[in-house]
C-alpha cells in the first residue's frame, strides 16, 4: 500500500542552550510537513506518522538548510555591495558537534572553501565555510560561525534491520521544511553511483522518494537517531521517480568526520566508525 499525507506540526519550546553572550537562544518553532510515502513495515500509516512526530522534537533542531556561495559570491552580497552575485547551490544538511559543525553531501558543498549560509531551527541564518570535502563518497563538512546548538545523536550500531521505519529532514525546491516517512530497503546497493565529479562506492536504499533540495539531509530511525544521509533520489527511464532514494550510511559519515573534523570526532563517531558495514 502507498499513500502521502502531510501533516504540519508546529515544533515550539525547544530550549538549546547557547554558551557565548552575543548568541540568540535557539528556540524551535518552524513548521515540518509530515509525509508518507511509503508505509513503514509493520506499521500502520497513522502509527508510523505517529512514531515520527514524537521524535521531531529532539531531531528538527539539528537540522539546517544550506545556500552555497563562491568565496566572493552572495552570503556577503549585502555588507560588500554585490547585490549581483548569486548563490551556487542550496541543499539540506545536520549538525554534527555542538559547535557548529554540519554534514552535508559533497555536490550541495561543491568545493572546499565555499561560503555557506545555514538557517538554523530559531530562523536565525549563521554563515561558515566548507572546511573538507570527499567527492567520491558525496560528503562535506561545513563549520558555521558562533554557532552553538543541538548535534544529531548517530545510532550505536552500524547495521540497521531491513524494513524498518526511518524517516529524512530536508527542504525541497520551493516547498517548506519536510519530514519524509519511509523503510530501509537495503544497507547496500551493490554497485558505484557516479554523477560528474561526485558519487559513491555504494548507499543504503530508502523506499522513499525524496526531491531535489533534500540531498545532505539526515536520516533517522525510529527512536530519532542518526542512521545516514541522503544524497540521491532514483527515477525511471523517462525520470519518473521510483519512489527509492539513496544515502550514505552513518559508519562512512563517521570515518569521514574522524579524518576532517576536528572536535567533531566525538567517542561516539569514533566508536561507529571503526564498526564494518560489509556483513550488514
């Protein structure tokens, strides 16, 4: 059975505590349209949209929306007087350490040294930079400026039950922040995915069908913790969507932020990036 329903659920009084004296207090309080578009095994629709919305909470605050700039490009457009520049691209991404450090895939990223704008859970927009990048597993790493707030809580085990609920944050072109429901297919796809100068040696497969604007996104479980990152939707010959998205498992998101990022290499990242995925 297929179906979607969107339910919008107004997210208010989530307190992060901020740890510098000129920093806005970040407060929850946007919109996110809940939709299903596959039911979730074992569950019915309502239950799975159910099980979601009690989890939004604690994961919508770790998740942000991204425009992307040269270095001389628009996030400085208003001080400098180059109201002509444009922005590059716009994605989806989550905060991996408190101070300020977000994933997001590397063709949203494009470069190293790129100039960000991330829109944070309270409204607030903070500016960074993409400090590393891995083209050939689609991943990036971006550090905002004074930013201090809520990091994804990534899942303990490397495997993940086939058929199980999960669920994506992002924000797709034109339409507004957007819960996705759906189930883990597979932990593998079985072969290389390559578009231009990006890709991946291989993915999860989501019964989902995601949209342009969502790649960099989180993945979640059913109890709200981090399980990958979207970084693909899959389409038929004539681009139909298949209703199958793509992304990269939580172990290769951790390997990648023990080697660029920093604070960000947390115990836990460190201990589910030594964890194989091969026998999932």
């Amino acid at each position: 059975m297929k179906f979607s329903r969107a339910i919008y659920l107004a997210l208010a009084g989530v307190l992060l505590a901020a740890c510098v004296a000129d920093q806005a207090v970040d407060i929850e309080s946007r919109p996110i349209a809940v939709n299903q578009n596959a039911e979730a095994a074992g569950m019915a629709g309502a239950a799975g949209a159910a099980s979601v919305a009690n989890t939004l909470s604690a994961t919508s605050p770790t998740y942000v929306t991204l425009t992307v700039a040269t270095q001389n490009g628009s996030i400085y457009a208003a001080s400098s007087g180059n109201e002509g520049s444009t922005p590059i691209t716009s994605g989806s991404g989550f905060v991996v350490s408190s101070d300020g450090y977000v994933i997001t895939a590397a063709h949203v990223a494009v470069a190293k040294g790129n100039e960000i704008s991330a829109r944070a859970a309270n409204g607030r927009v903070y500016t960074g930079v993409v400090t590393a990048i891995y083209p050939s597993n689609d991943m990036a790493l971006v550090k905002l400026r004074v930013f201090n707030g809520r990091a994804v809580v990534p899942a303990g085990a490397a495997c993940n039950p086939l058929g199980s609920l999960v669920y994506t944050l992002g924000k797709p072109h034109g339409e507004g922040d957007t819960a996705r429901i759906g189930n883990l297919q597979s932990m593998h796809f079985g072969r290389p995915v390559n578009y231009g100068s990006f890709g991946y040696p291989d993915a999860m497969v989501l019964h989902m069908g995601t949209q342009r604007g969502e790649s960099g996104g989180p993945v979640f479980n059913g109890s709200g913790q981090l399980i990958g990152m979207v970084v693909s939707t899959l389409s038929d010959a004539s681009g139909k969507s298949i209703n199958t998205a793509h992304a990269i498992s939580s172990n290769a998101i951790g390997k990648f932020i023990c080697v660029a990022g920093g604070s960000a290499c947390t115990p836990l990242w460190q201990a589910l990036a030594a964890k194989p995925v091969d026998g999932c």
